[in-house]
C-alpha cells in the first residue's frame, strides 16, 4: 500500500466521522453507515431528519474527489446529498464542510471515467509470486533488486 493510498483511506474515514457527528448535532435522529450493506450502493450514510437524506462522502484536501461508477446511476448522483469534507494540506484546523443537492449536479458537470481495479485473488496471487524489495531496493534476503544495475 502507498502512503498515499494509506492517507487517502484515513482521510475518507475521518471524513465520514466528521459528517456523522454533524448530521447528529443539527437535527438527525439516527445516522446508519451503509458503506458494506449490499444494496446500498452509491451512497455511504443515511441520515434519519423529517426527510430521510442519502449521503455520498468525499474528504480532500483539494478538489471534489472522482466517483465510483456506483455513485451515479444513468448520469445522475445515486445519493440524494453529496458532503465534501475539505481538510486543509497540513491537516491543522477545522475542515470545511460543503453538502450539494443531487439536484444541482447537472448531466455536464460530470465525465465518464474508466479505472481498472485488480481483484483480490489476483492480487494475492501476484503479490505472492512477486520479488519483494525493501526501501533501500535490495530484496528481502538482502541481495540486490531485480533489474538494478
């Protein structure tokens, strides 16, 4: 895993607890996180006020982050509610929260973007068979890294 990776994963988990805890202090009854729940895709949280609000989260430190194919359905936000949780680079201070009605979203505000993503039987295998290195890009065993020179 990238550190990158690594830091995106924590600020997308520090994102959906940071809108959980506001949905609760301004007038919701419940918050259910739905993330693993089949069927609910396109959506992370249901936020229980007068109206039931389905809610897509993204935290970032810069722009709003690219969707999941799951998220939109016939080129139309699935969640009925988009939180963007904007933490600042060095990640002092107070994020800023910015919630946008699906309704807003329109058909050209958005691109098709195709990602390729390698399944989990694939990556044990290829992980598995792979010559690790270390940072310094000698192998586990100490001897120099495939393909240096």
């Amino acid at each position: 895993m990238t550190l990158s990776r690594h830091h995106n994963q924590t600020l997308a988990q520090r994102a959906i607890s940071f809108v959980i805890k506001y949905e609760l202090k301004h007038g919701s009854r419940r918050v259910d996180d739905v993330q693993t729940i089949r069927g609910n895709n396109g959506y992370d949280l249901v936020s229980w006020r007068s109206v039931r609000r389905n809610i897509e989260v993204k935290g970032t430190t810069r722009r709003i982050p690219d969707s999941h194919s799951t998220e939109f359905k016939n080129g139309r936000l699935v969640a009925t509610h988009l939180y963007v949780v904007q933490y600042s680079r060095s990640g002092r201070g107070n994020p800023k929260l910015f919630i946008i009605l699906r309704n807003d979203i329109k058909p050209d505000d958005i691109s098709p973007l195709i990602r390729y993503r390698f399944t989990s039987a694939a990556q044990r295998r290829l992980i598995s068979s792979a010559h690790a290195l270390r940072s310094d890009g000698r192998g586990a065993d100490g001897a120099k890294g495939a393909g240096s020179g």
